[in-house]
C-alpha cells in the first residue's frame, strides 16, 4: 500500500482534531477553542469540508462579547476544567458577559477572522449562500473590528494595542521582554502550569514568564476587563494586529459586496489602517515596523518577524524594504525559505524555544499571501516550498527550527495542518 499523501495526512489531523462544533489546536496541549487558530484552521478545513469551515467560524463567533470582542479562548464544556491553565475559573467570563456557556477568555487575538471567513466563502460560494453564512457573520465581524478600533486604539494614534503578550499571538516573543521587565510576577508556587505536562520545558516561556502573564491577565479580569489605557502596566500597539486588521478589512469591502452592503467604508479602513502604520511605526533604519510601548513611547522588537508581515496589507508603499529585511541576513529568507520568528543575528534568538526563533507556518503562509500581494513571486513560491518540505520531514509540528526544520512543540498541530492543506490547493 502507498503511504498517504501529505495532504491525505493533513486531512487526517483536521478531522482528529475537530470537537464537533470546532477544532482544537492540539488535542493535549490546547484542549479549547482558539481565536485565530480557527480562522487558520478555517483556511485549510475549508478544502475538507466548506460546512465545517463555516461552523469552525460561526462557533468562535457565537462566543463573542456584547462589547464586540472575540475572546482569545472558548472552553470546551466536555474538556476537564483543569485541563488547561488558566482556566474558565480564572477568566470568569461570566461576571462580564452574564453567560456561563460557552465560558471564555476575556483577552483577545489577532484578527484574521474576516480573510479567513471571505476565504472561507470562496471554497464553497452555493453552501456558503444557501445557509447565510456571510450575512450571518458580517454584523459580527463588524462589531468586532469596531471594538479593535475604538477601544484598544490604546495611543491615540489609530494603530491596534494589546494589553497582554497573548494576544500578539507571539506570546514570549524577545519584543515583549522589555515590558514586561515592569511587571511584578505571580509567584510559580502560586499556580499550576498545565503546558509542561504536554511539552518540554526547553521550548516553553519560563516559569517567570508565566508568573506575568497570569500577573497581567489576572489585573485584567479584576478591573471588569477595562481598556483605557492607564489601567494596563503593558500597552503596546501592535504591527502585527494592526496589519491583520487592514487585510481584514480588505476581506470585508468584498464581503460587503457580495452581500449587498457597501464597501466603501472598508476600503477607506484599509487606507487609514495602511496610512497609521506607515505614519507611526514603520522604521526606515532598520527596514521593519517594530511594535511601540504605549506608557513609554519605546520601539519593540525590530527583530521580530511580526514586523515584516505588514506586506499582507494591499498597496503598502514600504513593501521592497520589507523585502529586503526578509532576504537580508537578520532573516535570510531566500536561503531558509522558512521564516525565523526573531532576527536570526539577535543574541536572544533561540531555535526551538517558542516565539523567540522557530519558524511558524501561519506566519509562513501569511508571508506568502504577502510576497505574491506585492509581486515577490518567487520568493512566495521558496517559502511555499520550504513549509511542504519541513512538515513533509517533521510532521504537522507546531514549530520547527529555522535553521534544520527540526519539529518542536505539539504534534499534530491543526493550524500546521490547515495551511499545509491550503498550500497544496
Ligand atoms: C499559544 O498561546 C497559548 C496562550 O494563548 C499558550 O501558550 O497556552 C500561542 O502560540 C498562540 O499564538 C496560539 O494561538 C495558542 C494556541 O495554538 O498557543
């Protein structure tokens, strides 16, 4: 008998991997639903089945707050409440949202939802059509933009602020290490890290990490989950949800056309998002849109491969000098293929610990949407490559090394899966 194709294979890991109503990101490592892995997962299982992408989407959605936040986590009822920490005794997201079911996180992810959801759409326009789809989520995901943009407009600037390194999706990034420097730690004894029964603690955030991170997400919860500013001892305003936000928008002057509503005002989203970060962030010296420090005014992280995904964003005028940062010798991405997640030349990046150096294959086929936005096709096409490679050597691994593609964190990872999938259509 033939061995499975890698497709075959990545098929198999999505429907292992799907609750019924959504898929987990890793069956022992993340047993709930998140964020913007469903709108990753959404992009490949759309290929399997256009009803369940659909459903993947609409459940994370029927999770949304009043106030128009999509929360990080929503917790699997079936899943043992302490199968994962912090749990929803920690979040109680039910003080806030007065709902007990689903229980979720309060913070949120990037917003990569609404491409995900057009995406979504065009794999299947008849089913998608015959159940509402797009007219059902259109109001959601406005409300959810809407809460992005007025709320977590953190600086005043009109860029999109995170209160918390999880919510960059990049949790232990090097970019988060100066501010997070000023936040006083819980104490280790004081919780139960549920991550290392599942993973190694070499590839993990620290122990000190995770005392801020539950530090900050608990102050967060204790103030009703406020967001003005001042509240917040870490306020950054992002590159990387910012430039996710104005493709999303992009999404939605599309969405907004197929469903008889008008574009217009998503399309002047994308020029004021696309015009903010070019005004604010981006940094000619270095080639890169490092994230900001809102209390202190500070420059992040130039280091951080969220500050060349900007390139997913439509007609952005700095697109060669991304492109040259990309190729250049802080990523080497011409050579790799695959993209490191921290300036390979940096002394704090580390080949397999987490969101410090391995490469990410979201961030991998987000590179790719980019590079062919802005005509860098062959370059598209070399890191393409390189993603079917590492996960046809590795497996559908969370993270791989940039350097080997050595496989790291959980296995059978689904957003591994779902854009390996895509990549193969
Ligand atoms: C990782 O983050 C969670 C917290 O949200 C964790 O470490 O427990 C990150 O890689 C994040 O980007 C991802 O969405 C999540 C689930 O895959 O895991």
């Amino acid at each position: 008998m033939r061995a499975p194709t890698l497709g075959a294979r990545a098929t198999g890991v999505l429907l292992a991997n799907w609750r019924g109503q959504s898929t987990v990101p890793a069956a022992d490592l993340y047993p709930h639903q998140w964020s913007w892995d469903s709108a990753f997962v959404a992009l490949g299982l759309r290929h399997v089945s256009a009803r369940r992408a659909q459903r993947e989407l609409e459940s994370l959605f029927g999770a949304q707050w009043t106030d128009g936040r999509v929360p990080h986590i929503v917790f699997d009822p079936a899943s043992s409440p302490r199968a994962y920490f912090p749990g929803p005794d920690f979040w109680r997201s039910a003080d806030v949202t007065g709902r007990h079911r689903p229980a979720t996180s309060g913070l949120v992810q990037p917003p990569v939802h609404a491409l995900a959801a057009w995406e979504t759409f065009r794999a299947d326009p008849a089913t998608a059509r015959r159940r509402g789809f797009l007219p059902r989520l259109y109001p959601r995901l406005r409300a959810w933009h809407r809460y992005l943009t007025e709320r977590r407009d953190l600086g005043g600037t009109g860029l999109v602020g995170i209160v918390h390194p999880w919510e960059s999706g990049m949790d232990n990034s090097p970019a988060w290490d100066g501010p997070l420097s000023r936040v006083p730690p819980v104490p280790a004894r004081e919780f139960r890290r549920r991550d290392l029964d599942h993973a190694s603690a070499t590839e993990r955030p620290t122990d000190l990490d995770y005392g801020r991170y539950v530090r900050l997400a608990a102050d967060y919860r204790d103030s009703g989950y406020s967001d003005r500013p001042e509240r917040h001892s870490f306020a950054v305003e992002d590159p990387l949800t910012t430039a996710l936000l104005a493709a999303a928008e992009d999404a939605m002057a599309a969405i907004a056309t197929e469903i008889g509503a008008d574009p217009g005002p998503h399309r002047r989203e994308v020029d004021r998002l696309r015009a903010a970060l070019v005004d604010e962030l981006f940094d000619p010296a270095t080639g890169t849109f490092p994230a900001r420090d809102v209390h202190t005014g500070a420059a992040l992280g130039y280091g951080s491969v969220a500050g060349i995904v900007p390139l997913v964003v439509p007609g952005l005028p700095v697109a060669d000098a991304l492109l040259a940062t990309a190729t250049g010798p802080r990523f080497r991405l011409a050579e790799l293929g695959l993209p490191a997640s921290f300036d390979l030349t940096d002394e704090r990046f580390d080949t397999s610990r987490y969101w410090r150096g391995p490469a990410w294959f979201n961030i991998g086929w987000l590179l790719c949407r980019g590079l062919r936005e802005h005509g860098a096709i062959g370059l598209a096409g070399t890191v393409r490559g390189a993603l079917l490679r590492a996960a046809e050597r590795a497996g559908f691994r969370e993270y791989v090394d940039p350097l080997s593609g050595q496989g790291h964190g959980a296995k059978d990872f689904s957003w591994t899966a779902a854009v390996i999938l895509d990549l193969l259509h």
